[in-house]
C-alpha cells in the first residue's frame, strides 16, 4: 500500500511538473510562425508543493528536478518523510512535443 501511494505521489508531481513545461511555454511571446519550433528543453526545479489538505511543502521537506533535453526528460524527487527519512524517486523517458500537444512515455 506505501509503494503503490508513493508511486502515485510520484506520477502525479510528473504530471504537474509538465503541466507547468506546458504552461511555460505557452506563456512566452511566440515568434513567427515559419520560426523555429518552441522548444521546453532545460531544467525546471519544484519550488514549493500544495498538499491536499493545505500543507505546503518547501526544500528541504521536498526538491525535485525536471530535466528535459532533445526528446528525453529526468524527473528526480526526494521527500523527507514524517519520520525524518528521506525517500526518493527518479524517472526517465521520452517526450514528444508540438504546438497542440505534449506527449511523454517513462522508461
């Protein structure tokens, strides 16, 4: 039951975190239409996270990193539980990107 909630913990910070890329780039001034693509390659950290029940949370309690680069992205978490240990999660994969639509497979 712990793994399955920290794998959902961890699918879903992936979820915002490319929420946020997607926002992000939409949120920059487009140049023409004939220029090149719009591209989200760089490196995002999370800065802070809202709890359900209202709880922020900041570094040192949470730090991720998302790391997108030609086509591939690196998401590492790490959690410093109730207890005081630290948990962490780390997933790679592929993303897909265009104007109408964001795509990403973990491998």
């Amino acid at each position: 039951m712990k793994t399955v909630a920290w794998t959902s913990c961890a699918a879903c910070a992936l979820i915002v975190l490319g929420a946020l890329v997607w926002s992000a780039v939409h949120s920059k001034p487009s140049m023409s239409a004939s220029s090149r693509p719009a591209a989200i390659d760089g490196s995002y950290e999370l800065t802070e996270r809202v709890m359900a029940n209202g709880t922020v949370l900041r570094p040192p309690s949470i730090v991720a990193l998302y790391t997108n680069v030609d086509g591939r992205f690196n998401l590492n978490l790490f959690v410093k539980k109730g207890n005081g240990t630290v948990a962490s999660e780390s997933t790679v994969g592929r993303f897909r990107f265009s104007a109408n639509e964001y795509c990403e497979w973990i491998i």
